[in-house]
C-alpha cells in the first residue's frame, strides 16, 4: 500500500476519528457504550491536558483506521508503558497491512520513547484479532483479567469511607 499514511491526528481529525470510534463499537456490538462526544475527545487529545494520542491510517485521502493509545507505567520493570486504547481498520481495508503498519508504527514509538511495553486487550470472541496479534508477536496473558468500575460503580467506590 504506497499510498498508505500514517500520521498523529490533528484537531481538524477529531470528527472523522470519532466517526471511526463509532464504526469500532459497531463491531464490536458495543453501539449503546458510546456516551462520548466529538468535543470531549478533542480536548482530550488536544487540550490542555493531553489525556490520549492517535495516530490514524489514510489511503488515498481517506481516514480508513487508527490506533488510539497512552501512557501506562510497570512498577517491575520502573518504565513508562503505551497502552493501545483501540486499533480498527474499517472492515473494506482489511488484510492489505494496514493494521500491521499502525500496530508497528506503535512499537516503534513505544522503542523511541524508552517503553518497557506496549500492551492492550482484545476481545475473548475475536479470534481473527487474537491470531492477528499474535502473529505480530504478542502474548495473549491468559492469567490476567481487567478489573473495571464506571458510572454509578465509580461514584459509589470514590463516596466510600
């Protein structure tokens, strides 16, 4: 794919990668999880506290992925980390390496910014990711398991005393 470009999103990007985000939660059959904005996720990537980055993949002028990520830190190993939020490619661009060039442009930042790691989830029904990932060389950590409090959850825990 020479006419594939990978670049950090731009504040004029926030539209189509939120149109993006919603095309993943599609896919994923999360739709109703969307209670985000366009506003909120602009100032998260731009404002004046930088929450998350993105890097999106165009070909030929057209938005067809990103990988949406940020900083984590390993007490082990005494290094930043880069956790990868999410990575789609709209499903007519799969397979032609567009997923591989995001998910490689990733580590390299991650090699260039001294990470100890790049990590992330995936889905427990999504084999064709998890043989995708694995292999681009990860391990799929069978002994871990996300730990998640949102919404009311989060307000009760943080009333407790």
């Amino acid at each position: 794919m020479t006419d594939l470009i990978l670049r950090f999103a731009e504040p004029a990007d926030s539209n189509v990668l939120f149109q993006l985000i919603k095309q993943l939660a599609e896919y994923e059959k999360l739709s109703h999880a969307v209670t985000g904005n366009v506003a909120a996720l602009q100032e998260h990537l731009f404002g004046e506290q930088k929450y998350i980055e993105a890097i999106l993949a165009e070909y030929q002028g057209q938005a067809v992925g990103f990988a949406l990520f940020f900083y984590n830190y390993s007490t082990f190993l005494t290094k930043p980390g880069i956790y990868l939020e999410d990575l789609f490619v709209l499903p007519e661009y799969r397979r032609q390496g567009i997923g591989k060039a995001l998910l490689t442009k990733l580590a390299q930042i991650a090699v260039e910014r001294n990470c100890g790691r790049l990590e992330w989830s995936v889905l427990d029904w999504n084999e064709p990711a998890q043989a995708f990932y694995r292999s681009m060389g990860a391990s799929i950590l069978d002994d871990w398991r996300i730990c998640r409090v949102t919404e009311e959850n989060l307000k009760n825990l943080a009333a407790k005393q």
